[in-house]
C-alpha cells in the first residue's frame, strides 16, 4: 500500500512540474496601440477579435488615442463594452470642454451666448490661449471610466498591465507614464498640441506621446514581451493632391518623422494589423461606427496568425464585466493650489458634503459648475479608497487661472439695430476676488455701450451696478407718441424717429438655486424720441419735433429661472422672467407725469418628441397700474430680435414697434426641426392682442386680434445664430422677411 501512495505522489509531482513549465513556456504576448485620433476606434474592433478568440494578452501599451483605449481594456473593459460606451458619447462636448448651460451662472451664460472670441489681454498685449480646449470633459470622463482602479498607482498591477507615452514640452524628451493617476497620465498622453492644454506631472509639463513616439514597440519588447501584436492607425504621407490647406502641410511634415520611424518598427511586430482608414481623419468623431468595423476587418484579415497565438496563450481567467457606479460615497474632500478662493467656495461650487453620498451625475454637474467660472485652467482629482470606511477620499488640485482680463468681439446683424461690430474689455478680479467688470463698446450703424461691474457672492447678496445706452432710427407707430385725438388732427399713423436710451442701474441679487435668482434695485432712465415729421404743437429745435427728452427715476423688482438647454434652440427646460417698475419721478419735460407701475411676465416651456424635433410654448403679458398720461415706456409689439430694450416686444408679421397700448397678452408657439447637426428648419406662429385697458374690458380672451406666422432656416455658427425667415400676418395681408446674423447684443 505504502508503495502505492509513494508512486501516486512522484505521478502528482511530475504532473504538477509539467503544468508549470507549460505555464512558463508559454508565450507573453504585448499589444501596442499608436495614437490617431478617431482613427484609434480601429484600436476598438481589433480588440473585439482579440476576445472573441480567446487570445490573453500580457502586457499593453498605447499613446494618444491608443494609450486612452488601451488603458480601458487594461483595467478591465472588454472590447465589446468600450465599442458600446464609445457610440454613446458625444464627442463634440467631450473634446470642446462644451458646458451645459445649466452649469454657468446668468453672468457666464450672457458670456457664452453673446461673444464670438474671447482672448486673454494682459499689459496691453493679447494673447492666444495655450489650446482650444482644457480637456477638463475628457479627464472627466476617464476618472469615470476608471474609478474602479482609483486605487491602482502601479500600472503594472491593473489587470493587464499598462504603460504610455508622453512627452515633456520644454525638453523634447519621451516620458513612460506606468505609475500615478491612471486618468491623468493617459489625458496627458493624449493632450494633442493646440486642441488640449498640456498637463502638468511630478514637475513635468506633458502633451501628446505622438510627438516623440507614437507606436512604442521597444518600450513594449523590453517589459520581456515574446509576440507582439501591433495595430496602426497613423496617416501615410499624402499627395499633392491632397496637400490643399495650411494644416494638411503641417500635418504632413510632422508625419515625416512618424513614417520613417514605422518602416524599422512594422518589421518588429510580430503580428502587423493596419485598418483601412485613408478616408477617414483625426477628428472624424461622428464615423467611429465605420471605424470600429474596419478594425474589425483588419483583424480578421489576421485570423490565421491570430488563431495561433491563441492556442498557445489561451485566456485562463474571465474577466468580469466592468460597470460604473452610479453613486459614490466621499468621505473626505482635500484640495490643493486654491489661494485666492477659499475652500468653502470651492465645495459650494461642486456642492459637496463630506461624508455624504452623491450620484456621480450629480458630481460631474458640480464639476462643471466649478469650471464654468472660468476663475480655474485645470480641476484634476482622483478617488481613493477610504482606509477606515467605505467609500472614497476625493483629492484635487486646483490651477488658479492667471488670466484676469480678457478682449471679446462679437458681430451682428438685424432688421432694427442694423450691422454692428462689439468689442469687448471684461476685467475679473477688479477690486475683489469675486467680482467682474465688464464694457462692451459696439461700432455700427447706431453706437452704443453697455458697462455692468457685478460682486457676485452666489446664494448671498451680490451687488451689480449696469449702464447701457442703445439708439436707432426707424419707422414706428404713432401711438407711442401721439393719443387718439392727435393722431386724428394730423393723419399721422407711422413716425420715423430717432430713439436714445440710456438706463442706469443698481441692484441686489440673491440666487435661490444656481438657475433662479431674484432681484431688486434702483433704476434711472434718461429716454430721448425725436423726429423730423414736423407736427405743432409739440415742442421742436430747428426741423425736428421732440418727443421725448425725460429722465425718469423707479425701483424694480425680478424673477427669473432659466433651465432652457439652449437660449436660441432649446430642447428643453422651462422659463420664467418677471419684472415689476414703480416709476415714481420723471423730470420737467413730462410735466404731465404721475406715479404709474409696469408689470410683465415671460413664462416658456421647451419640450422634445426626439433628438431632432423640438417645440418650445412660450407666453407673454403685461399691463400698467395708475397714471396713463406717459405712453413711451407702454408695450409695443413687432419684429424679430432678442434683448430689446424697455417694454419692445417681438412679433412675427408686423414691422418693429407697430402695435402698442399699456396692456397685452401674447403667445407663441415654435417648431424647431435639426435637419442634420446645427441646421434647423423653424415654424413658428405667434398671436397677440395688445390695446389700452386690455385686462379691464374682459375681451383679452375671447378673441385673437393680432396674429402672424414664420418659415425660416437657422445655423448655428461660432459667431451665433445665422437666420433667415419669412413672416407673414394675415391681418395685414403682408410678408416679411428678416434676418439675424450672430449672437444678440
């Protein structure tokens, strides 16, 4: 029996022996992955082959976009998974830092929607901002991706292990990134000259791998890598041809170094798979369906070499599918590099707690919310696991923005103010950490300023001081300046003017939550009408009748939440804008004048029946309280625009300032149909009833008196909207068309 036990055991130990030097015999194979841009959704299908075939894969190494997807299927995401997660993201927001516009303040989102170019300006110099983009929305994004390997700082201990290629800006020198913050070291291998800003590591400042080694085989051969399978999705050289812009030159000539280095370094990969992506570019985002299948074929085209690798280095773990967590428990919040914005600003932009639990929605929204100050270049965090609890300590680093003045230009054009160029100086920091000063001087057809300096202290009381004069020339109606008895004597219905507003303004403003605010403040307006349209009667200098030359003196009060998506294409979201005007002195040109109180209100809700077609329900209404003796502040009804000034109202199918009376009530109803990205066919129908005393007859509501219709076509372009639309009212019988080049200011 004894003999028996003995020879079963030397049996067990061979067999046991055998298996290890099987195991040891086994060849480690590599897989490297060079950057492309879009053209690195190739990297995506080939590693769906690789799965499908049961291939273990040993060891991974990438730059730029190959470093990105290489990194993700190292820390454990299949191909299938990165294939699915990939479609669903919108590359034009990830890559361009867009916020939602729910994430700014109202003063940051007048920023966004009125200036084409802002560049920042010190000592009377400009200058260019280091890159389009911070790349805040793709660290965002892959500290998302990777939170379930927060922990990991060797990158050798990730499930596959990993390493990537950066290079240092000031030395010109190749830098392997295998240990640290997994999402900050592949966001710097894949910072891209120009488009993303460099990212700052242990004293290095990083961009793109690319640049030095952009397929990193020998780094990858020396981690003692057997087989290497290598996949390449970098540009060939192009032709004459093709050579048609000052990009595509430069482009070229950095390829150069690229194609050369690649002719030694194809003959040391052991299993060479090049897709198809001639036709396809760095940016070309919106293909990546197409670019993942043609991996795919440029995998299989492979299978034979493929499928032999697989028999000698089958996969013998399962990874486990990879999923994100929705929520997340941060018991602490360290932060390190704010030193003029204390630490209390900071959370109570992100809106977080210690030792609370927040959605990661939630999170990244507070993230956003902190970058859309533009008071920061950089917010870089990573999750730890707490040591003594569940959850996660959340360490960050701030990079306070330098930048504190800034030149801003805009252009526009419309049917009232005509063309106009804006220039812009805003001064942040100005007397406070917290506060902005802002001028804007617009050239044109008719000149005009708008000075604002604001203190903003956020859900506190801030304090805003406004100065804004605005004047243009046009046909108006009548009624605004004449009442019933003299526009019977002279016949007259319609006066060309010349209108000057000026309004000054202090006020207190305090936000209930970041997209409601309320305020209250005092206001003077100094308002000037005159005409050449000789009438007696009135007071007149030379050829001209002047109607209006007063300064008047009130106290306002407003309402406003804004959840719109987009101010000029909302998809959804409600919104309200109230405002309330005692008018309690006016100077001695209107020696008629008596306490009165204006009301009006805005209330509009956007809705989406899909991703192309949208319908935005607005109403409007106003009336006035006590004396009707000054008719140049009541409403007045037509045109098409945005931001008019006083109580103008716009109106499809009449001109501008053609119907008015001291009360009214208005709805509009808008379709909005994005026939293919930023392009939208707009149908819209408006209906309004506006006369003196409109709430006190009780006919406000029984019938529609004023009603018109447009058909237009708008794009959205840098500059802003690009509008073209035909009015028409059948009231009238009278079309129209106008037109809207850029944002409104």
């Amino acid at each position: 029996m004894k003999h028996i036990i003995l020879i079963a055991l030397i049996f067990f130990n061979i067999s046991l022996y055998a298996q290890e030097s099987v195991e040891e015999t086994k060849p480690k194979i590599g897989l490297v992955l060079s950057g492309g841009g879009a053209k690195g959704f190739a990297h995506i299908g080939v590693l769906k082959v690789i799965d499908s075939l049961g291939i273990k894969v040993d060891q991974v190494a990438g730059t730029s976009m190959g470093a990105i997807i290489g990194s993700l299927y190292a820390s454990g995401y299949t191909g299938k998974q990165l294939d699915s997660i990939f479609r669903t993201l919108n590359f034009d927001d990830v890559i361009s830092d867009n916020l939602p516009r729910e994430a700014k303040t109202f003063y940051e989102r007048d920023n966004a929607e009125k200036y084409a170019v802002s560049l920042p300006f010190d000592k009377f110099k400009l200058k260019l901002p280091s890159a389009i983009s911070r790349g805040q929305n793709v660290y965002n994004l892959l500290t998302y991706l990777t939170l379930h390997v927060s922990e990991v700082d060797d990158f050798q201990k990730l499930p596959i292990p990993f390493f990537c290629i950066a290079t240092d800006v000031e030395t010109g020198k190749e830098v392997i990134l295998d240990k640290g913050n997994l999402a900050k070291a592949i966001t710097a291998s894949g910072a891209f000259p120009s488009l993303f800003q460099p990212v700052e590591i242990d004293g290095q400042l990083l961009i793109d791998g690319g640049v030095v080694n952009n397929y990193p085989i020998d780094e990858l051969r020396a981690k003692g890598m057997d087989i290497i399978i290598g996949v390449d999705v970098q540009d060939g050289l192009a032709t004459r041809d093709e050579l048609t812009s000052a990009p595509d030159i430069l482009l070229q000539i950095n390829n150069y170094r690229t194609i050369n280095d690649m002719k030694s370094k194809v003959k040391k990969t052991d299993v060479y798979i090049k897709p198809d992506i001639k036709d396809f570019t760095v940016i070309s985002f919106s293909e990546g369906s197409q670019i993942v299948e043609n991996g795919e074929y440029a995998a299989s085209q492979k299978i034979d070499e493929l499928l032999a690798l697989a028999k000698t280095n089958q996969k013998s773990v399962q990874y486990k599918a990879v999923k994100s967590p929705d929520s997340i428990l941060i018991n602490s919040v360290n932060f390190d590099g704010n030193k003029r914005y204390t630490r209390s600003y900071v959370l109570g932009k992100l809106r977080l707690k210690q030792n609370s639990k927040v959605s990661y929605e939630d999170f990244n929204s507070g993230v956003n919310n902190l970058v859309a100050t533009n008071n920061f270049d950089a917010f870089q965090y990573k999750f730890k696991k707490s040591k003594d609890s569940d959850g996660y300590d959340l360490d960050a680093t701030l990079k306070e923005s330098k930048a504190t003045t800034f030149l801003k230009l805009g252009l526009h054009y419309d049917d009232l103010y005509k063309s106009a160029a804006l220039v812009n100086i805003t001064k942040k920091r100005f007397l406070f950490d917290n506060d902005v000063a802002s001028f804007d001087f617009i050239l044109g057809d008719n000149v005009r300023y708008n000075f604002e300096y604001f203190i903003d202290k956020g859900f506190y009381w801030s304090i805003g001081l406004r100065s804004r004069f605005n004047q243009f020339q046009k046909g108006i109606s009548a009624q605004l300046l004449l009442d019933d008895a003299e526009q019977d004597l002279t016949g007259i219905n319609k006066l060309d003017v010349e209108l000057q507003d000026q309004t000054n303004q202090f006020y207190l403003q305090t936000l209930f939550r970041k997209d409601f605010a309320f305020s209250v403040g005092a206001e003077h307006k100094r308002l000037r009408i005159k005409s050449e349209t000789i009438i007696d009667d009135f007071q007149s200098d030379d050829d001209e009748v002047i109607f209006e030359n007063t300064d008047y003196l009130s106290l306002f009060g407003g309402l406003k939440l804004d959840t719109y998506s987009n101010k000029y294409f909302p998809k959804k979201g409600f919104y309200f804008n109230g405002d309330f005007h005692l008018y309690l002195h006016a100077s001695n040109f209107n020696k008629e004048f008596s306490e009165f109180s204006i009301a009006k209100a805005d209330i509009g809700y956007a809705f989406s029946f899909s991703d192309k077609f949208a319908v935005n329900l607005l109403s409007q209404g106003g009336f006035k309280i006590g004396d009707d003796s000054t008719k140049t502040l009541d409403f007045a009804l037509g045109g098409y625009g945005n931001n008019f000034i006083n109580n103008f109202i716009s109106f499809y199918g009449y001109e501008n300032i053609a119907l008015t009376g001291n009360s009214f009530v208005k709805g509009t109803i808008t379709l909005d149909y994005e026939l293919f990205k930023k392009h939208h066919i707009i149908a819209a129908a408006n209906y309004a009833n506006i006369e003196d005393g409109l709430f006190e007859s009780g006919g406000w509501i029984s019938k529609v008196d004023y009603s018109g219709y447009a058909l237009g076509y708008s794009v959205e372009t840098f500059l802003g909207p690009l509008e073209a639309k035909y009015t028409w009212s059948p009231e009238n019988n009278k079309s129209i068309w106008v037109f809207n080049i850029g944002f409104w200011f």
